[in-house]
C-alpha cells in the first residue's frame, strides 16, 4: 500500500469535496499521521471514509468529519481547549497544532492511555489526557476558549454552555439519530450563547448523555 497516495486520496476526494477547504487544516493532514492513531491492524483502512472501531462500543470518526469540525473550530494559537472523548487521540492531535492547550477526556481508561501514549510519540505535548465521565460536563470552576465533543448529545448539557470563556465557541452533534445537527455555540459579549446550525450528520453518542424529557403515552 502507497501511504502518502492513501493519505492525498483521503484529501482530495473525500475531505475537500466536504466543503473542508481551508489550508491550514488540509496542510495538517497531511503533517499528522491518521496511521498512527488507528488500532493495530487497521492501518490499511486508516484513509477510508469509514468509522474505525476502537472497542468498548466507541469509534473513530470518519476523516472528512473529522476534517471538517476541525474547519468549524476555527482555533487560535492562544486557544484553550476542551475535548470530550478522546477515542483514539487523532482528533486531539490534530487541535494541537493549532491550539495553545488540549485536554481531552475520555471514559474508558484503556483508551486514555493508548491514545496518551500516541500522543507523546506523535510530539503532541501541549495535549493532557483525563480520565472520566464528562458526558454532562467538567470541571465546572474552569473556563475554556473552546469545547468540543467528539460524540453526539440529543441535547446539549448547560454546563458546557456556563463553562465557555467569553468569546469562546462550544461544538457539537446534537440531536438523536438518524436527525442530529452539528451545531456552534459562540459566548457574545453580553454572556448570551448564540447556536448556529451548521450541517447534518450522524455519530455515535456519548456514553451517559444528558437526555431530554420524552413524552409517554
């Protein structure tokens, strides 16, 4: 298998058709190797526009979604960053380059610590991984410039919401299948959230997600 054809077939033709068409972001995939963050013996599949298993029900996004919420962030270097599911830690990798700090949380404890150490081979120092359930939120007395989940909620939790920095940005894929929105969330300066709808999609949730009042009948 040719890697780097793999790697600019993935950009060409899956991620630049998906609207991703910044260059800083199309530049990053090539810098940061998906290969490394897929399981053992998925390497060949690592450029395929599919969901990568990682075990204990959770996955890898696909790279065109990936791609494009990293577009939708639209991080500073003075960023600090809030990631909720690291998975695989590709996606932390990748908001590394571009951010000042990450801290990603993951559930399961085998997971964080394979992707910690992916991370540190990858050079991604600026990256902490925490261990935990924060489906609903974390560390409440912090603030953070920017909070993304890597995993959707059908509605979203008030604690991330409270937990933006002014000006911050919240992103996430809201809803319940097979219609769910990912959606922004930007701090205004009078401390009202503004949600902006952006496309629609499909992952899956969040372990423990806050879920919304159903009506029985």
């Amino acid at each position: 298998m040719n890697i780097e054809l793999a790697r600019f077939n993935m950009v060409e033709q899956q991620i630049r058709p998906w609207e991703v068409l910044d260059l800083t972001v199309l530049d990053l995939l090539y810098q940061v190797r998906r290969e490394d963050f897929v399981p053992a013996g998925w390497e060949n599949l690592a450029f395929v526009d599919m969901e990568i298993p990682l075990g204990l029900g959770e996955f890898m996004l696909s790279p065109k979604l990936e791609a494009r919420l990293l577009q939708e962030l639209r991080l500073k270097k003075s960023d600090r960053v809030l990631e909720v599911g690291t998975g695989s830690g590709y996606m932390a990798a990748l908001i590394s380059r571009l951010a000042a700090t990450v801290t990603s949380v993951e559930i399961h404890e085998s997971l964080a610590q394979a992707a910690q150490h992916k991370l540190q081979a990858a050079g991604c120092h600026n990256v902490t991984v925490e261990i935990g359930d924060a489906a609903q939120g974390w560390h409440p007395q912090r603030q953070w410039d920017v909070i993304v989940l890597s995993g959707s909620v059908p509605v979203m939790p008030p604690a991330f919401l409270e937990a933006l920095a002014p000006g911050g940005c919240l992103l996430a894929v809201v809803g319940d299948a097979p219609s769910m929105t990912v959606t922004r969330w930007r701090r205004q300066g009078n401390g009202a959230c503004q949600p902006e709808s952006l496309f629609e999609t499909v992952v899956p949730p969040l372990h423990h997600a806050l879920q919304p009042e159903r009506f029985e009948f």
